[in-house]
C-alpha cells in the first residue's frame, strides 16, 4: 500500500522510523564537506509553498528556501505547477495512507506533495494529462513512479484487484532486467518508460499501457568502470544456479520444484559452474538477498503471465547472455560451447558466424563467398550479438508486462482514452549526465534533456504570461523576450538551423554514411577528424564550445541549457553506425530455438538482405530500442588500421531523433506537469543538504531556467502597498510620503503610479509596471529604486541633523 513506501536510501541503510532522530544538517558552499551550516528555520514568507511568490528569485534565494523547507521535513515545494521534490532518504512519512487519503478526497490540501500533483492533474479539464518524473540517478524518481501507481491504484475502491496487483508488480519486473548498481545509486534505472494509466469517469484505473525507452544495454558487455554492476538479473540467475547446485534450500516448495525440473537441471549443469567464475559477476550482493529477490521475481512473472517454460527461457537467454560477454572471440578455444547450448543453437554455426563474414559479390542475387573475421570484428560481433539477445529480451518482456495491465480494448475510445475517462502518463527518465569523460551515451542522453528542458521552458513561460495577463499588463514585448528566453540554442547547434545550416548531427551522420571509420591504431587521436569536423561546420555557433588541453583535438562541447559539456569523439562513428543489426537478428532467426523466435517477433527487419551489403552492417534501430543497440563504449578493439566502407540507411542518430520526436509529440498531446527530483547529497545520508550539490541539479534540472526566463520578463514583484510603503520616501511632499506609506488596499494603486511616476528620470517607461495587485519590476527598476530610496534617506537624514546642530546653536 501507499503507507509501506519510503523514499529511496543506500542499500543497507536502515533508514525507515529513524526520521525522529536525524537532525537535518546544510553543507553550505565554501565550506568544508564536514561543516554544518546552522542557520535559523525561517519564516513562511523565506520559503512559501510557490518559490514563484517570492519576492526576489535567484540562485541564493532558491537555495535557502529549499534548505529552509527541507529543514522542516517539507520534501515537496511548488515552483509555479512545477513540483520539486528533496529526497530525504529516511521515512518521513510522505507517503503514509491517512496522507493519501487526504489527497484523495473532493477537497484535497493544496500544500505541495506528489499526491497533489496527480489530483490536480485529474482534476483538469481535458482526458489526456501527464507527469514528466526526471532527476538524477538516487533522486528518488522510481520511487515516485511506484507511489503515484499506488496512489491511484487506492484512489477508488471499485479498482479491479488484478489489473491494480498486475500494475504495481509490473515496476519490481522491468527493475530486475533494467536497474543496476551504479557508482550514484544501487538501483539505478538504465532506461526510460512512459506509463499510461487509464481511469474510468469515475476514477476507477482500468489498466495502462507501457512504453520503454533507451535500454543502455552496452552495459552486459565489455568492462564496466569500478562501482559498476550489469543489471540485477545476471546476479540473480547467477545466485539462483550456485543455490540450487548446492541442493540446501530455504523452507518452502519453491526450490525443490524448480529443482526437479529438467530445465533447470540443464541450466544449472550447463551454466552453474560457468557464472559463478565470471569476473563481470564477481563481488555482488549477498546471496541471501539475491535468492530472495529471486523467488519474488519468479512469483511476479508468473503474475505478469509468463509460464514456467517462458520464465525459464528468460533465464538461459540472460545466462547465454553473461557468458557472451565473458567469453573470448569465436576463432578459438571451447568457451561457445555453454552459451551456444543454452541458445540451443549448433555450437559450429554459432561459431562460424563469429568468425566467418559472408559477402554478396555482383550485388543482390550474385555469388556468396566468405571471408575470416580479424580479432576486432570477432569481438566486436560478438559483443553487438550479447547486446542485440539482451535488448530483444528486454522488448519481449515489456510487451508481455504491457499485455498483462492493458485496459480492455473494448473501452478504448478513438481519443485513447478509456470509456469516457481520462489517461494520466507517467514518463520516468533518466536525467542530464556530466561525467569525467563524456561519450556517445552521454550525448544522446543529454540531447534527450534538452529536448524536455523545452517543454519546461515553454510551461514556465505559460505560467509567466498568464501572471501577466490576470495583472492587466500590456506586455507584448515583455511576451516576446520571454519567448526568445524559451529557445535553447544547443537544440539549433545539435539539429541545424531551421534556414538549414549544418548541425553536430548532420556531420557525424555524413561521416558515418560516408563509411570510412577512423584507424584502430590511432590510439592517440582516436576521434580527432570528427571533432575537426565539427569544429570546422559548427565553430561559430554560440552553443559551440572549443576543448583546450592536452585531449582537445579529440573533443567537442557543447553549451548546454544545464551548462558546458564535453565530449570525447572517439567512437561516435562506430557507435552511431552501429545500430539494430538485421545479420544477428537474422542469425537467430534462422538458427535459434522456438523461444528466440518468440522474443524476436517483434524485432523483424525492415531493410534488404544483410548480405547484400559489403559489410553486411546495416542500421536499421527499432523503435524501442535506438540507443540500447550501440556498441559497448568498452567493447574490444582490434587493429585493423585501413578504413572500411559502409553502406547503410539509418544512423542510431536519426533513429533516436525519430523515436524522441514521438515521445515529444504524444508529450505536447498532454497537458504536462513536471516533478523534478532532486537528491541533497551524494552519500544519500538522511536529511543532509549539500548546497553544491543541489545547485548543480537545480541548474542540470532546469529549475534555474524558471529563473532566467523570469527575469527576462519582471524578475521582482511587490504587492502594491509593500511598494508604496517602501519608496514613498522618493515623493515630493511629507504628505504624499506619509498617504503612501499608510496606502489602504483602495489607494495604493495610486501612490504607486505617483512613485513610478517620480521615477521616469532614471528608468524606462518599461521597466517598472503596476498591476492590479502587484509592482512588477525589472532587474534595473529595482537596482534603481533601491539605491535612489538610500540616497534620499541619507540627504533626508543629514538635512535634519544639520537642522537640529543649527537649532542648537
């Protein structure tokens, strides 16, 4: 239920009830990681619900009003409809029952939280709304996934109790094949989902569809840097085999009935031994915890649908998977033996197809001959054929995951909605990375951000204009600078300007189209011509960032909306030409088990015979899967030092372009709100605010962006007696300063215009404009006033103390 939900925290970490004993501590910036920076709680108007409403809004102010907030246990803060949420990494109990039930009700609290998100969202009009959930890996983003499906799932008492079991269990599934332990998080997701839930007219949830995005599935292969895990599965299957070939089992029939099943038997005796000497494998988590997770997994498939056989299936293709990416290249030794047995494929075909290329001489139709892999290509084929079985597992699964919640089609209606109710989606994504060295993951990934970062911008702007709008202000040009502020000049830089000059993208694509992939050997300048390149056709873009250093003939940067990032060029071509590869997914048409098949079906290719091309490399990204398909950054390389030409159709580039213009548009369908997740500190320590840390996220996350396109409009606003009061030491008369300054509601307007007024020598008629509640000002106007209202006070001070030296004398 909803009230058995925490927060995310290190695994470990006995974090839950304790939240009465940690004291909330602030590392504050320029201060030592071990200084506490103990600063009084503040007052509600320091850190209102709103951020928007306070009076000024910058980086400082930001910061201390979500300090202030996270002080006082308050995780969630509205920043205009944009919900930021702290991670306390302890149990506060945000997400207790008798909270939801509040959140539930006809009337829910309008303080912030998550619960009050998704009801204002249903509470909208229009059938069609979504909740964009970003933030860093550990930010606590796939735990607000697993609270909102529970909190609707509760929301109404008539929900089906199958359709709402199937729904939640689903997360913990598509968490074992797509979450690994990574240097930020133990259980970090490694790809995106869209979940749609369906809701009857009266609330009640009939089912969801699934979407999944960019698989990283690079990671089952190659070396992994340290802190650094594949993906649970493999340490699960793993655990699972070790325990059922030592034969002592936990209590319960579940291990010695799968024990006794032949399957299991095979799996065991063929990759039992195999696993547990893997090195990728090597210093996993506790058995215990594995085979525990293990036997829930099992029990969940099965719920999802699966079969015993299915489920066993999974687990030889995940093994087959891990002694892949284990083994040496095909030309030698006996190490495809275990894998090509699980596979059920002939161990001779599997290995010549790693060591033999077969070619098309004369083109389509013309003799077939043959020709022996060099070392590179053998490993890198068999890298690719790990990641291609991984991926296309990971489809199948989420298709059947995706079967087992949908609504009833028969309620389906052409607006895709359900029986006259409405659809809340849920996008959970991981958010901008910035590493030490940036590659081709990197760059998608954040190309991704920048794309949402747009929609943001253009909310914020929305929120902007409707202010402007329900305060009377004739603000057109105010509109347009604000409109000019949403625009994301990297997009420009990535893309190509619409008036078509040539972006980042359009050159790698040249390149890779072109063929000619950079020499192996070159070790030293591995990426150079690119990032030549891209310097040549896109230096003078203001987005363009040159790298100096030693390395800087080999990288590029880019401005981005979160900030400068560099990235190392080497492998983008490989990478990017390296997409679906249709002679694997042929191979294992032809020559894999029932099973494979029923994994592939949905994996057909869609472009000519692979042996039609001379390198029978042909990119062709299916649309699921565009990233998860590149080669591993860390697969091995040979020295095969001339350039081979490539003739293909579709980079893994304009793939995933295609595939994020439709997340984008089925997003603009929706009416979004955005939760941003954010995490306080690095160690996940409960309740500790690490200001560095917090401000750099604010800025990856965009909520700095609110701020620079509200000042790009009025960044300051004071209510109109606030202000009158305040400057009415610049009117002419004691009397006019002495109405101002005691303005009821009725006459404050007009001390206002009388300040204002009193104001036009040293500001723009622009710069300062009175609503019908508030002074808007610009960044000027207030420096203006601020400084003038200093000046007459000390002239007013210093003409009374000299009068009252000359009365005395």
């Amino acid at each position: 239920g909803v009230g058995r939900l925490a927060m995310s925290a290190p695994a470990g970490r006995a974090s839950l009830g304790q939240h009465d004993v940690v004291r909330p501590t602030r590392r504050s910036i320029g201060e030592g990681m071990n200084s506490v920076d103990v600063v009084a709680a503040g007052t509600p108007r320091d850190s209102p619900d709103d951020l928007l409403h306070l009076e000024d809004f910058n980086e400082e102010d930001l910061l201390r009003a979500l300090w202030t907030r996270y002080r006082r246990k308050e995780i969630y803060t509205w920043v205009g409809s944009v919900l930021v949420s702290v991670n306390p990494y302890s149990d506060i109990g945000a997400f207790r029952e008798d909270v939801a039930m509040r959140y539930a009700s006809k009337n829910p609290p309008q303080a912030p939280h998550l619960f009050a998100t998704v009801s204002a969202a249903l509470a909208d009009p229009g059938n069609r709304h979504a909740l964009l959930i970003t933030g860093e890996s550990g930010a606590g983003k796939t735990e607000a996934t697993r609270a909102v499906l529970s909190f609707l799932a509760m929301r109404h008492t008539a929900t089906n109790n199958y359709i709402r079991d199937r729904l939640l269990q689903s997360t913990p599934v598509l968490e074992a094949f797509g979450n690994a332990n990574t240097r930020q998080n133990a259980n970090s997701s490694r790809f995106g989902k869209f979940i749609e839930v369906h809701l009857s007219a009266e609330d009640e949830v009939l089912g969801a569809t699934l979407q999944p995005y960019m698989l990283e599935a690079s990671r089952v292969a190659g070396d992994l840097p340290p802190g650094e895990r594949t993906y649970h599965i493999f340490d699960l299957v793993k655990e699972a085999l070790q325990l059922l070939a030592g034969g002592v089992f936990p209590c319960g029939d579940f291990w010695p009935k799968l024990a006794a099943d032949p399957e299991w038997q095979e799996l065991v005796q063929v990759a039992g031994p195999a696993l547990a000497s893997s090195s990728r494998l090597s210093g996993g988590p506790p058995e215990a915890l594995c085979t525990e997770w293990f036997e829930s997994l099992v029990e969940w498939l099965v719920s999802t649908g699966m079969v015993p056989g299915e489920v066993s299936g999974c687990c030889r293709i995940v093994a087959a998977v891990a002694l892949l990416a284990e083994s040496d290249p095909g030309h030698g030794g006996g190490s495809l033996a275990a894998p090509a047995g699980l596979l059920r494929i002939p161990e001779k075909e599997l290995r010549n197809f790693l060591s033999e290329a077969e070619m098309s001489v004369g083109g389509s139709g013309g003799e077939r001959v043959f020709r022996a892999r060099n070392e590179r290509e053998a490993s890198t084929l068999q890298a690719s054929l790990a990641q291609e079985l991984y991926a296309a597992l990971f489809s199948w699964l989420t298709r059947l995951v995706a079967r087992g919640i949908a609504p009833p089609r028969v309620a389906t209606s052409d607006n895709g909605t359900s029986g006259g109710g409405r659809t809340l989606g849920l996008l959970d994504l991981y958010g901008f990375e910035v590493f030490a060295s940036n590659g081709f993951e990197q760059f998608l990934i954040n190309y991704c951000n920048e794309r949402l970062q747009q929609l943001f911008n253009r909310q914020v702007f929305t929120c902007e204009a409707q202010e402007y709008s329900d305060e009377g202000l004739d603000c057109n040009g105010q509109w347009r600078s604000i409109v000019n502020a949403c625009k994301l000049p990297a997009l420009a830089l990535l893309e190509g300007e619409s008036g078509g000059g040539l972006g980042v993208f359009s050159v790698i694509n040249d390149r890779s189209r072109i063929g000619f992939e950079e020499s192996a050997a070159s070790t030293s300048g591995g990426g150079a011509p690119l990032a030549d390149s891209i310097a040549a056709a896109c230096g003078s873009h203001s987005a363009f960032c040159r790298a100096w250093g030693r390395d800087a003939n080999r990288m590029f940067g880019i401005r981005h909306f979160a900030g400068e990032v560099f990235y190392e060029a080497a492998h983008f071509i490989r990478k990017n030409s390296s997409a679906h590869r249709p002679d694997i997914v042929a191979f294992l048409r032809k020559h894999g088990c029932h099973f494979i098949h029923e994994v592939l079906g949905g994996d057909a290719p869609d472009v000519v015979d692979p042996l039609d091309s001379p390198s029978h490399f042909l990119a062709t990204p299916s649309v699921d899967r565009h990233l998860s398909a590149a080669s591993s950054r860390n697969s091995p390389t040979g020295a095969c030092s001339r350039p081979r030409r490539k003739l293909f159709g579709r980079t893994l580039i304009s793939g995933f372009q295609q595939e994020l213009n439709e997340l984008c548009a089925a997003l603009d369908s929706r009416h979004c709100r955005h939760v941003r997740c954010l995490r306080p500190n690095v160690e996940q320590a409960p309740l500790v605010f690490d200001d560095p840390s917090v401000l750099r996220q604010c800025r990856y996350s965009g909520l700095l962006e609110a701020t620079r396109i509200r000042r790009q409009g009025y960044a300051h606003r004071r209510s109109l007696r606030n202000f009158a009061a305040r400057y009415a030491i610049l009117l002419g008369s004691r009397e006019a300063r002495r109405s101002a300054r005691h303005a009821t509601v009725a006459t404050a307007a007009a001390a206002c215009h009388a300040i204002c007024q009193a104001a036009t020598r040293g500001l723009g008629t622009e710069d300062a404009r009175i609503g019908r509640t508030k002074v808007f000002l610009r960044e000027r106007a207030l420096d203006w006033f601020e400084s003038t209202r200093r000046c007459v006070a000390t002239q007013l001070i210093a003409a009374a103390l000299i009068g009252n030296l000359t009365l005395q004398r």
